[in-house]
C-alpha cells in the first residue's frame, strides 16, 4: 500500500459544481494532515491544514478521519481558477525524523 | 519580502556530467527541504537540512547525490555523473521551524519555482 494515495482524476467539471476529492494513507502514526495545490509547472503552495474536527475555508472543507486513515476535500461552487493539481500531504511520524509525504495528486479541470 | 529563490530554473546536461542546483531560502527561514519531483509523479522527500547540517537525508539516492547548506551562502543540490533518470523538477522548501518531536506545527513549506533538470 502506498503512503499517501489518491485519485489521479482528471476531475472534469463545470463552474458552479462541487467535487469532492479522497485521501488515503498508510501509517496510522501520522500527526500531520494538509492539502497542498499545485498549478501547472508550478510550485506547490499550502491549502489547508486538515484537523479531526473538520474545517473550513471559504468553499473549501477539509475532513480527517483517523480510524479509516482517511483524508477529504471538498470544493463548493467550483471556479475557473481552481483547475489545479490537488495534493494530500502526511507528516510527522512522531519523533523528529519524519517529514511531509506527498500524494501524487489529484487533477481537477474547471469548465466554463 | 522575496520567496524560496531557486537557480538555475532550468539546467540541461548531458550524461556524466555534474549539476548543481541552488536554493536561497526566505529570509529568517533556516531550515531547508530538498524534493523531487519525477514526470506525472509526487513530489519526494530527498533531504532536509538546517545551517551546516543535514537532518535527515533518508531520501537521497545513496550514489552521485549531495546536498550541504553552509553557514554562508544558498543550498546546494549536487548530482554527480548525471544520468537520464535524474531529468526531474527539483523543488527546494524552507520554513522557519523544523520537525519537532509532535510532528509538524503548520506544515507550511514554501516553495521555490523548481530546478528543471533534463539529461540529454
């Protein structure tokens, strides 16, 4: 089982629609959730942490669920300008030696 | 205020040659993170190191691949006697605070644009 693993997509849908994208990982020791996004040759840059208590930012809702080592994002009233690669990212193994793993990512492509 | 400053931005050698690619972090960051990132994979972890040391390298290939992080000066990301399979982006990250014993406080990297590497 990979560490982090997620849906490729591509997501294709139009503006205005929700979607939802899915994460899961592998080592229950994880501390640390996030979703990163990353535009096409681009950089990724930080979303959004993720908390066991749910949160949200603006149309983005993120949700963890530890038992299922299971991570969400949901996006609501989809824009143009979130056609981007989303990236679910673990961290923190405990201790000071782990670091960030990164998902392959999920594509989303937002038409008008 | 600039961000993670990276050079060169794109680098093309040809086998058996060296690379070295450069990272500045932001300023009052010192803690620096070096990742790869292969055609349509994820990015992963090779190195991360603070000033004059490297934390923690368990995602560097074991032959041909350095990195340091002087007192003075960029990080250095070198891969000796390049070969095809080394044509990547490169992305180095910094943050003001390392891993702690808790797991990450943020997790907020920041990156720089990449270091495309291609080996002809």
């Amino acid at each position: 089982r990979k560490e982090v693993e997620q849906d490729p997509g591509p997501f294709n849908v139009p503006e205005g629609a929700t979607v939802a994208f899915n994460c899961t990982y592998s080592n229950s020791a994880s501390q640390s959730f996030f979703w990163y996004r990353q535009d096409c040759r681009k950089e990724p840059k930080l979303l959004m942490s993720v908390y066991s208590s749910g949160n949200e930012d603006g149309r983005f809702t993120a949700q963890l669920n530890r038992a299922s080592q299971y991570i969400s994002l949901l996006i609501r009233d989809s824009k143009l300008s979130d056609s981007a690669t989303y990236l679910c990212v673990v961290g923190g193994y405990g201790g000071s030696q782990g670091n960030l793993i990164f998902g392959k990512g999920t594509k989303l492509s937002v038409k008008p | 205020n600039a961000g993670v400053m990276q050079n060169p931005r794109h680098l093309v050698r040809r086998r058996g040659q060296e690379a070295r690619l450069r990272c500045s972090p932001m300023k009052g960051h010192s803690h620096v993170y070096w990742y790869r990132q292969l055609p349509e994979e994820g990015l992963k972890f090779m190195v991360y190191l603070q000033k004059e040391n490297i934390i923690d390298e368990s995602g560097m290939p074991k032959e041909r691949f350095s990195a340091e992080f002087p007192k003075e000066g960029p990080s250095i990301l070198r891969i000796q006697q390049v070969v095809r399979g080394d044509s990547a982006a490169y992305f180095c990250a910094s943050s003001p605070r390392g891993r702690t014993a808790m797991g990450w406080n943020t997790g907020e990297l920041f990156f720089g644009e990449g270091s495309r590497l291609t080996v002809l």
